[in-house]
C-alpha cells in the first residue's frame, strides 16, 4: 500500500486520467473529490462489496448460463 500525506486542495494522479484531491479535513473524517472519466466505475468499498455480494447471489444455481439461452 502506498501512503501518501497531503494537504486541503493538493491532488494525486493515478495514471494519465485519475485525480484525487482533498477537498477538505474535519476531524477523523476527509472529503475527496474524484474526477475520472465517466467510464471508471467509482464507488464507496462498503458499496463495491455490497454489489459484488448481490451478484454473487444472483449467480448462485446457474450452473451453465448458456444453457438458459435458446438457440433457434
């Protein structure tokens, strides 16, 4: 893991389309702000975890996903 220190309105880049900037700091708490292209999904970890949880329950008795398409 990297750790980086910074301050209310210094920013970081991941890669060549990814910034992340402190906004502010309040406390235990730091307001991020993200610009990313809107194809980067981006979320909360507890969100992200709680969408791969439901998919892996969607998934859960379908053995062969393409036996449920019908072929002409």
């Amino acid at each position: 893991m990297l750790v980086l220190t910074r301050k209310t309105g210094e920013a970081i880049k991941i890669g060549d389309d990814i910034e992340i900037t402190v906004i502010s700091s309040s406390g235990d708490q730091v307001k991020l702000g993200i610009n990313a292209p809107k194809h980067v999904d981006i979320h909360r970890k507890e969100v992200y975890l709680n969408i791969q949880e439901e998919n892996e329950s969607a998934s859960v008795g379908v053995a062969d996903v393409f036996n449920l398409i019908r072929k002409p």
